[in-house]
C-alpha cells in the first residue's frame, strides 16, 4: 500500500475519516493552503483554502475538525457560492436600527419556502476557514462536533423531512408571502427615493437631466381645483360636428335673404322717388 503524500504542489494533504454504518469507514482527503485571493483582505494572513470538502459539510463539521486536531479556533467558514459578507451580516446582531438596503438577492430569499432541512455540497467544493496548524493524526469526520448544534441528520431521515417541507401550513405560507411582499415594498420604495434624487441632482454641467416617471399632481389643493374650474370652461371647438356646420351655413342663408330682400325693397323706393321728382319737374315745365 502506497503512503500518502503530505503535500500535492502547493497543498497540504488532510486525510480524515468517513464514518459509515453500512461498509467499512472510507478516508477522504483535504487539500490545504494558504488563502491568496485576487483582492487581498485583513484575514488573508489567518485564511485557509481548503478544496474537496465532504458534501455534508457545514461550519459546525470545519469547527470541530480544526478544533479536534488542534488547529485553533475557527473564526469562520465561507463555502464555494457563498458571500462572506452576507454571512456576516446573518451572524452579527442588530448593532443599529439603520434601515439596510434591499436587493434582489433579499427580495429572492424572502419568496422562498426552504424544502430541504439541510444544504448538501457539490463533490470537490471549497471553503475559507481561519488559521490552521499542520495536522496531527488522522481525525474522523464528524466528531467534536457538540450536540447544542443539532445538524439535520442524513440518510432516510433527510427524505422524510423533505417530504414534510415540501408541503408547509398555511401559517407558514402566509409567514413567507408577508416576508416577501414587505421586502418588496421597500424596494420598490428605495427606488421611487433614488429616482427623486436623480432628478434633482445636477450633472457636471449644472443641468438637471429629465427622467422619465409618473406625472405629478398639483402642489396646492387651489391649483388643482382652478385647474379642474378651467377644463370645465372649455367649450368644444365650433364647427367640429356636422350638424353644427348645417346650422351655421343655414343661419347665414337666411342672413343672406334678409339682407336681399331689404336692398330689393330700397331698389324699389329709389325707382318710385325718381318718377316723382321728373313728373314734378314736367308740370312745372309746362307752366
């Protein structure tokens, strides 16, 4: 049988026992290094990278690993996915009474109802944990780990109680919708703030850019009744139907008579002055 090597390139090799119930208990491995991220951080220099994790691990499993071989106290354990700093926020109590921003991530988390008990990792996942001596003999996966932890248990149990999550009460249900429908009304409250400090912020150049959003109503309750008052003084616009140009055409044909009539009757007593005044002219004529 080959021995097992400490070290693979830049990793330290952890083998640890897998209990079993079933067959024989199985060695796996860890492989360890220092944590060097891209972006450096202040706990770069008491990190730990650890690669191929158990899929059952949780931080209750790291604590009582490291704390079993004499590794030190684990500050904390970030898995493959996870976000430390959301992690931090869940772990830390409420120091202040400041409303925290909302996300989609919260909004998402609220609109969830949890059907299994317990996260299970992918095979060959990672995790951060603190600073880590080198490692003494050969620990077995699971122990150290104190019963104020109550880690779901695995294997027919975990079904089961899947099975009985996937159909939750009617309390919960309603728990989970009042979760999510306050989240998102601070959300979208958030951004109706943000969008009223965009439109009075200036750019570079001293103007105010013009966003679009929804029209609003009259400062004073004066203005909008003088604004109602003056929608109600409009009057429809002449000529606009039909039957309104019928009556116009008609009433000035009627104007048009009138006015016909009356040149036609002055016409008339014109002609009857003028044969007076040649007969009168013609009788005086004669004497």
């Amino acid at each position: 049988m080959s021995k097992t090597p400490t070290k693979i390139n830049e990793y330290l090799v952890l083998p640890i026992k897998l209990p079993d119930r079933i067959v024989e208990s199985t060695l796996h491995y860890l492989y360890l290094r220092r944590h060097a991220p891209k972006v450096a951080t202040p706990s770069d220099s008491r990190s730990l990278f650890a690669v191929n994790v158990p899929i059952d691990s949780t931080e209750a499993h790291l604590r009582g690993l490291f704390l079993r071989i004499g590794g030190g106290m684990v500050d904390s354990v970030v898995f493959d996915g996870e976000d430390k700093n959301k992690r931090r926020e869940e772990a830390a109590p409420a120091e202040s009474k400041k409303r925290k921003r909302v996300d989609d991530a919260d909004v998402e988390a609220a609109a969830t109802v949890m059907t299994w008990d317990r996260k299970l990792r992918r095979s060959g996942s990672t995790a951060v944990v603190v600073f880590v001596d080198k490692q003494g003999e050969v620990p077995v996966w699971g122990e150290g780990i104190s019963d104020a932890n109550k880690i779901p248990a695995l294997g027919i149990s975990r079904y089961l109680t899947h099975h009985n999550l996937r159909f939750p009460s009617k309390i919960e249900l309603q728990s989970s919708i009042d979760a999510f429908m306050t989240i998102f009304n601070e959300q979208e409250a958030e951004n109706a703030r943000a969008l009223a400090r965009r439109r009075q912020e200036p750019d570079e150049d001293g103007f105010i850019t013009v966003v679009r959003g929804g029209r609003v109503a009259p400062a004073r309750q004066e203005e909008a009744a003088a604004l109602a008052k003056k929608k109600g003084e409009k009057e429809a616009p002449k000529n606009f139907y039909r039957f309104q140009t019928r009556e116009v055409r008609k009433e000035r044909h009627q104007q048009l008579l009138a006015k016909f009539e009356m040149d036609k009757k002055k016409v008339a007593e014109r002609k009857n002055m003028r044969k007076f005044k040649v007969s009168e002219l013609s009788s005086w004529i004669r004497i």
